[in-house]
C-alpha cells in the first residue's frame, strides 16, 4: 500500500506552486485593505493630478491619479513578489488605487495620515523627511474639504 500524494499526480513542484499562489493572494489582499482610507486617497489624487487619471508629468515619468513614478510600481511588485502591475496601470483608476494602497499599507502600518502622506510623496522614510512638509500641508488642505463636504 502506497501513502502520499504521489498516487493522485501531485509532486512537490505542484505543492509549492500553491502554496506560493495562496501567499501571494493573501499578501496582496492583505495589503489591499488596510488603514488607508478613501479620504486620504482621495486627497493625494487631487494634489498629485486634479483627478485626471491621464496626467502625465515626463520629467519624472509620474503617471495617473497618483502620479506613481516606475520604481515606486516596481516596489509595489517586489513587495507583493510576482509583476502583478504595469507601467500602463498607472493610468487605470482601479489598479492605480491598489497600487498606492499596497504601497502605503507595507511602509505606513500604524502610521497616521499625515505619515502616509509624507511616505507616498517622499518615499518608504519619507514621513521622517523636511522636504514633505509642504505636501503634506496640500494633502491637509484636501482633507478639510472632503470633511466639510
């Protein structure tokens, strides 16, 4: 009598490719709905680009909502462990949204909006850094508008 998985056609290579599977999906959708709120997205997307998912600043190949330069979408993909996003996403709404929320979700847990802020525009240690200040002080601005609306 034989024991184990061999007898169905599975192998170990198949096991792994499954369990990565499950971890990637858990991952992502654990970085997807964390402490990010909608307000605070909705206030970098009008600092960053009034809204226009086409804005398209060239001299720092910054694209979309969010204006998502190429090395934070590759962070994004390094952190999530598969190249689930392309350059073109940038441009799409949904996926840029995600983007930024597993983005700010890695580098921002526990961390206030003002934080958050500071980290989309300055980087992983970008809340630490003076030059943030002003953009958060944008994002702030943005903020009271939501709220009084």
């Amino acid at each position: 009598m034989k024991y184990g998985c061999t007898d169905k056609g599975f192998d170990a290579a198949r096991l792994i490719i499954i369990f990565a599977t499950l971890w990637i999906v858990l991952l992502f959708t654990e970085l997807c709905s964390g402490d990010v709120s909608d307000e605070l997205l909705e206030a970098i997307a009008a600092v960053e680009s009034s809204n226009n998912p086409n804005a398209y600043n060239k001299a720092e190949q910054a694209a979309g909502l969010y204006q998502i330069r190429p090395i934070y979408l590759e962070d994004v993909n390094r952190i999530l462990g598969c190249d689930k996003y392309s350059l073109t996403d940038r441009f799409d709404p949904e996926k840029s949204r995600e983007i930024v929320t597993v983005y700010l979700n890695y580098y921002g847990r526990d961390k206030d909006v003002e934080s958050l802020s500071r980290i989309h525009n300055g980087g992983p240690k970008g809340y630490k850094k003076e030059s943030t200040k002003p953009y958060w002080q944008k994002v702030k601005e943005k903020l009271r508008v939501y709220e009084q609306n």
